[in-house]
C-alpha cells in the first residue's frame, strides 16, 4: 500500500513539474512547487486511508453495540412480560 502511495505522489511531482515548468519559472521554484504538491498529495491520500479504514472498523463495532443493546432490553423485560413480536392469546 505504501508503494501505491509513494507512486501516485511521484506522478502528481513529474506532472506538477512539467506543468510548472510551462510557466517560465526558476528551476528552484518548479522542484520547490512541484515537491509541495507532493507532499499535498500524499498527505491527502494517507488522510483519506485512514477515514476509509475507520469507517470500515467503525460498522462492526456499531451492528455489534446495537445486538448488545436489544439483548439487554430483552434481559429486562423478563421472562413473563408480553412481547409486541409475540401474538396475543384470543
């Protein structure tokens, strides 16, 4: 993943680069802009993994709270109490 990462970051530095470079400007300047859209872009895709990966661990957790929670609504309800899911005797 991390080679994913660190190539899609090259790629925006090469294009940025070229794209810079049509603008007449220092050779400094274009490696300089060019390596900050790197970081930019590296950073954001990091930034977007991790929301993805947290999100992705977080529906676990919130299906498995929710079973917990009706168990304990069940627990407490007792033994003898009618349920709605349970038809009435006639």
């Amino acid at each position: 993943m991390t080679k994913v990462v660190f190539q899609v970051g090259v790629l925006a530095f090469c294009v940025s680069a070229v794209l810079f470079g049509t603008q007449d400007l220092p050779l400094f300047a274009i490696v300089a802009r060019a390596f900050i859209v790197f970081i930019a872009v590296v950073f954001a895709q990091v930034i977007l993994l991790m929301v993805a990966t947290n999100m992705k661990h977080a529906a676990p957790q919130r299906t498995a709270a929710a079973q917990k929670h009706e168990e304990h609504e069940a627990a407490a309800e007792g033994p003898g109490s009618s349920s709605s899911q349970t038809p009435a005797a006639a």
